[in-house]
C-alpha cells in the first residue's frame, strides 16, 4: 500500500526530529496520531527503536493521556456529554444505553468499525440536557429509549 | 575535600557528604524513616510518600529524594506525620487484597511489616472500589498478581534501568494503573529474560517464582522413578538465611543434610557440573585463541543472559560459548553416565535442580537441552521454594548435621564453588586455562581483578607468551554497555564473563528475599560473594581440572574435553529471538 508507505515514512520523520531529546515520546506520539488517526502496536514498536526507548515506556505514556487512541476511529464517533447539566439530567443512562446496544466500553469502537463511542465533557448545549453528538449531528433531551432508533439511522 | 553538611534530625546532629538524601542520613543518625518504594541503587523516586519528614517547610517532602542542606532541621517523628503516613498506608490497602494467609511473601512483606510497625490497626478503614486483575502465570518463571501490586514501581526500576529489559510498566492512568507489559500481554509473550530481579525488588507477593515444589513433592513420592538432586553454588551462600541465619553464612554441610532427608536417591552437586564446565569451556577458549575462532568467547552459564544476548544482542550470538550451562551438563552426565554406571534406564531418572535462579526454569524447558527426547533437568526450585519443603518437611535446618554430597557428582573443587560470584566463572576458567596453555603451575590461584562488585570489571593475564584481556559484567544493563563498547570497537577482549543477574547468581532473581531496609544496612552481592570464596579457600582442591572424578569421567567415558561424546551431550546451540511477537 503506497498509501501507508508514505505514512510510515511521515513517522520516521517525525522520530528522527524529536531523537535525542529528552521526553521525545509525548511529541512524536502526538505526531503519530496526526498521521495515522490512531496509533497501533507497530507504530509503537517503531518510535520504541526509533528513539531508543521501550514499547513500555511508550505504551505507558499512550495509555496515560486520553488524546491517544490505541484503535483506529469508528465511521461514526458518538460523544455523550457527562457534563454537570447533562449528567444530572442522566446521561449516564443514555452512555450505558449506547454501551449495551454497541456492545463496547466507551472509549472503544465496534468491531465492524461502524462507531466510536466517548464520554466527553460540556458540549455547550445544555439547553437540550442530555445531549450527545453522532459525527456532527446533536441529539437533545435524550432518553434512554430513543438511542436504539437514533443508531439505526447510521447502521443502514 | 568532600563537601560535608550539617544537619538535624530529631535533635540528633549528623554531619554527611553534600548530596546525601535525609533518609540516607537518618540512618546514619540511627532512624529508620519507613519506606515502600524506595530501593536503593535501584528506585528512587518519592511516589508512596510513606518517608515523609517535616523540614519546616509549606509540606512535607519525601526523605528519600530530599538532599541534605546545611543547618536543616529534619523532624521524622511527629504526631501528624505518623498519622499522614499511617493514612498513606491505609489507601493502599484499600485497594490491596490482604489475602496474607496464602501469600507467599507472608513474613517477607514490607506491606505486612509497615502495618505492624506504623500500628495499622483498621485494614478496611477506607472500604470502597478496589481492581480485580487476572494473575499472568503464563511464564515459566514469574507469576505477576497485580491484586497485590502497591504500584511502587521498583520492579519496573530494576527490569528497565538494572537490566535493560523494559517489558513492564505503568499502564493506564489514576485508579486503574497497573504494572504490566504492553498491550495486555503476558510476560510469557514478551522479551523478558525471566532473570527474576523484578520479584527480587518487589516489597509485596505482587511477584513471586513459578511453583515447581508440587512437582517436585509428587516426585519424591513415585517410587518408579529415581529423583536425583543437584543444587547450584550460589544456594549454599544464601539459603540460612532463610532460617533467620546471618547473611553470608556457608550452609553446604547442612543443605547436603536437608536434601538428603526430603527424601532425594542422590545429593549431587552442581559444583560438579561446574567443574566439568570449565573443562569444556577452557578448551572451547583454549581452541578459539589458537586457531582462530570468534572472540571474544563470552561465557553461556546464565540463561537469563542467554536469552538477553539471543533477544538484544543477536550479533554475539556466535560469540557464545557453545557450552551448556554447569545444571545442565550435569543433567546430561546423570542421564548418560552415571545412568549407565548404575545400569539404570534413563527414562526412569528425574532430575531436580535447586537453582538461585528463576531463568533456570525456562533453561530446562529448552528443546535443545535434550538427549534422546529426554530433557537433560526435570524440574528446577529456587533457594526459596527449597525453603519452603524444607520448613514443610518439618527438618530442622539449623541444628542439622554437617553432611557431604553423593561420591562422583557431588565432587567438586574449589574453582566450581565461585561460580555463584560475578567473576567466578572466569577467575575458575583463568586457573585452567593457565596451566592447560602453559603447562607450569599457578603460584597464586587467587584472580581478585576479577572479583568485586563493581558492574564492569577488566583485566589482562599474562598466559605463557600470550596477554589475555577479560572483561566480566554482571546485570544485563551493564553487559549491554560492555557489548557497546566491543561492538563499536572501543574495546578488544578475548574473553567475557557475563551473569544476568548483579552480583551473579549469589543476588539472583530465586534467592532469599532482601528487604529495602536490609539493602541500606549491607550489600549482599558482597556478603554472599564472601561464603563462596571462603569456602573455596578451605578446599583442598581449587582448580577444576584437578578434580579426580572429572579426570576420571574424560577417561572412563567422554575420551577429552570437545570430543564427539562430549560435543553431543554437553554442547548447545542458540538462535535470535523476536524482540516483539505480534
């Protein structure tokens, strides 16, 4: 795949300009990510060579701060708000809802990569409390029982 | 002149080298401030805030990673820091599985001891959420139960900076971290060279050996088999301790004894297997000097380094003497010679070896160090878990009686007990390799250049015409920089003498555990080093090629050292292994 070649060769660029200094794995995985959308195992292996370090060190690190992904993005990504607003109206509920019919832990994707699934903080809308976001779309004064419905509309 | 500082601690006044920690100094002053991750020369970093002190300061800081300062007043021993402490420990516990009863660091937790001495006298006190984890006891050697892990961080410590290694780490991040290896796999799946040295540095049973004494009972109660025993050099250095002797006693007589009343057909000795090691390997160098063969020759005996070489370094690999390892050859010598001297079919022996070491378990499994679909070692123990049939058996280990091991393998010389040291191995080969080369007779047998716990150490010995530059590193971290150096050829030897483990097998990864606060007091790589080179002192015989049933085995059986026979059973071969398994 020419395609991934070039990525690939992106990543080695990146590893070669942060070599040497110190604390180089939180930029170039961050580079990664911009690269692939993810960073999988192989790309960990690589920047583990590339700067010297263990796969340890850098799966450490990327499991540590939330704005690494360990598997690539869904076709479509759900964030839940669990802001304060949110929260006490119960998106909890709606969260564990999308959790049982997707049958993944939020922060995961589907195995036929269809959805991401996140919890994230205040989207701003808490007008429509509680609210959740497919891709664009924003879905308000949700219930519990609304979502299978709503996820449908993105299984077709 | 060395910068010195004065300071107080608890009113008592102490005066130590500038860079100094204050817990370092209050040791000094006689104060043991409690620590959990704290390691020294291993881990240093302030995480379980248990040796907090009061400085004056806004808040308390960490005695471990505190430097001294001139006119600091340090107090260890105040109300409110035994109450921040003892809190300390309680959250810990709270995500802690207590479960001390079964626990095979029961009496050996640093946990368990801090509740006692900090006065914990509510382990549920802060009851709530705690993590349940799987236990990866995948490996033939390390068995890691994260529901006991404090997340001090020393085993990561000692696999990452000790050894080089790096397969395990912090994972995830708050509540839910955990030590482990990389994307969820078991230490049985990725690069660790089961030396061990994690389970050495642990405080808790996060970590412990791979049981095998089971096996090894059920054994001993078959009566179709004749189970024979062989223990390692560097055992007879530790193992008293772990019946409250002091450290650095020699206990061979007695240990002799205990094997012997567990109920083994024969006590060998795998000084034995060393001796014959030598033979071999001596010729191996001996044949490699003369005709050109690749050097430097680096020594093969301690399969957590073995694994490291053929996983880090597969470069070497052709610099690996092709010798097995002193348990194995012995194993191969059980099972071939001594079986057919007592006309007893292979098939019906076992052989059990009491190793210092954990690696030694995935040693034995290996397909290569087999004869006839026969593995040459049956099953491998620890020091510790020989302590543990010990104590069940009921044998009392101190008063025992001093004791010999069984004629022909249980007879060694000198040069075979140092193999437990850093250093022994090539100091034993020096003594053969001299007369063998030469032909003249050593004055002094004593090669102390090579001796000492120093992480890498070099000498040049004249042999005959010929200058002969050693190297020996112990710790796979220090052998990797040893390697560097030769590899961008900085440095030349002709020989190197590499143990995985720091201070060689007498601190390996299956020895009598050490306590952190035990390690600030004295270094055990010297003190156990110190009971093997007494006891080589005290034999009549220090060279390995001096040993009359070695001379007899070559005459009798295997013809000279390298010979077709002795190639076939005492020889191996190693092949490059995947840094990563996808």
């Amino acid at each position: 795949m020419p395609d991934n070649k070039e990525k690939y060769a992106q990543l080695q660029e990146a590893i070669a300009k942060h070599k040497g200094e110190r604390g180089a794995v939180m930029p170039v995985l961050q580079e990664a990510m911009n690269i692939f959308g993810y960073v999988p195992q192989d790309v960990q292996e690589m920047i583990a060579d590339g700067l010297g370090t263990t796969l340890s060190e850098v799966y450490g690190v990327s499991t540590f701060y939330s704005q690494f992904s360990l598997e690539p993005k869904g076709e479509h990504v759900i964030g839940v708000c669990l802001g304060t607003a949110c929260y006490v109206k119960g998106s909890q509920k709606i969260l564990d809802k999308l959790c049982e019919e997707l049958k993944i832990e939020p922060g995961r994707t589907t195995a036929d990569g269809k959805f991401s699934l996140n919890a994230t903080r205040c989207l701003g809308a808490c007008g429509l409390a509680p609210v959740m976001m497919i891709g664009e779309e924003v879905y308000g004064r949700l219930t519990p029982d609304q979502v299978p419905a709503i996820l449908d509309k993105y299984r077709a | 002149m060395e910068n010195l500082v004065k300071l107080t601690i608890d009113g008592i006044s102490v005066e130590v080298p500038a860079g100094t920690t204050v817990l370092e100094a209050a040791k000094k002053a006689g104060i043991n401030i409690p620590t959990l991750c704290y390691l020294k020369d291993i881990n240093q970093i302030g995480a379980c805030r248990m040796c907090i002190v009061d400085t004056g300061a806004r808040a308390f800081g960490a005695a471990c990673v505190l430097p001294v300062s001139n006119g600091m007043n340090v107090k260890t021993n105040t109300p409110k820091l035994r109450e921040a402490r003892r809190v300390n420990l309680e959250l810990l516990l709270s995500n802690h599985d207590k479960k001390c009863l079964d626990c095979v660091r029961n009496q050996t937790c640093e946990l368990q001891q801090m509740c006692n001495d900090l006065g914990v006298d509510d382990v549920d006190r802060f009851k709530g959420s705690m993590n349940t984890y799987d236990v990866d006891e995948l490996s033939p050697s390390i068995v890691r139960n994260n529901n006991k892990c404090i997340l001090c961080r020393r085993c990561v410590a000692a696999c990452n900076n000790t050894q080089a290694v790096g397969v395990i780490g912090p994972v995830g991040r708050g509540f839910k971290t955990q030590i482990r290896s990389p994307w969820g796999q078991s230490l049985n799946d990725v690069a660790c060279i089961n030396c061990g040295q994690c389970i050495a540095a642990c405080p808790t049973g996060a970590l412990h050996e791979k049981d095998s004494t089971k096996k090894v009972w059920d054994l001993l109660n078959d009566e179709t088999k004749h189970v024979v025993v062989q223990p390692a050099p560097a055992v007879r250095a530790a193992l008293g301790e772990e019946f409250g002797m002091p450290m650095g006693t020699p206990v061979t007589g007695k240990l002799a004894a205990a094997l012997r009343r567990l109920g083994f057909e024969k006590v060998f000795d795998t000084d034995w297997g060393a001796d014959l090691t030598i033979m071999e390997e001596g010729t191996e160098f001996i044949g490699r000097l003369q005709n050109g063969g690749t050097l430097p020759m680096i020594t093969s005996c301690s399969p957590g380094w073995i694994k490291f070489c053929e996983t880090y370094y597969p470069d070497f690999i052709p610099n690996l003497s092709s010798c097995k390892s002193p348990h194995e050859m012995e194993g191969a010598m059980i099972k071939s010679y001594w079986a057919e001297k007592e006309g007893i079919d292979p098939k019906d022996i076992r052989v059990v070896s009491v190793m210092p070491c954990t690696a030694k378990k995935f040693e034995a499994q290996r397909p290569e160090l087999s004869h006839n679909g026969l593995q040459d070692v049956d099953e491998v123990i620890t020091t510790r878990e020989l302590a543990r049939m010990i104590k069940e058996a009921g044998i009392d280990f101190v008063n025992l009686p001093d004791e010999d091991f069984d004629p022909v393998l249980g007879e060694s010389t000198g040069a075979g007990v140092i193999f437990g040291a850093t250093g022994g191995v090539m100091e034993a080969a020096l003594r053969t390799v001299y007369e063998k080369v030469t032909g003249a007779t050593l004055d002094k047998v004593d090669f102390t250049a090579v001796r000492g716990t120093e992480g890498v150490k070099e000498a040049s010995v004249q042999v005959g015409d010929l200058t002969v530059n050693v190297a020996v590193a112990h710790g796979t971290a220090n052998a990797a920089k040893l390697l560097d150096s030769v590899r961008s050829g900085e440095k030349t030897y002709h020989f190197i003498e590499v143990m995985g483990c720091p201070g060689g097998c007498v601190t390996g990864g299956g020895q009598p555990i050490v306590s952190a606060q035990k390690r600030m007091e004295c270094d055990p790589k010297a003190l156990r080093a110190a009971a093997l080179y007494q006891e080589d002192q005290n034999k009549p015989l220090r060279k390995s090629h001096e040993n009359p049933s070695i001379q007899a085995l070559y005459d009798n059986y295997l013809g000279e050292p390298n010979s077709h026979l002795a190639h076939e059973l005492l020889h191996t071969t190693y092949a490059a292994r995947p840094k990563y398994k996808n």
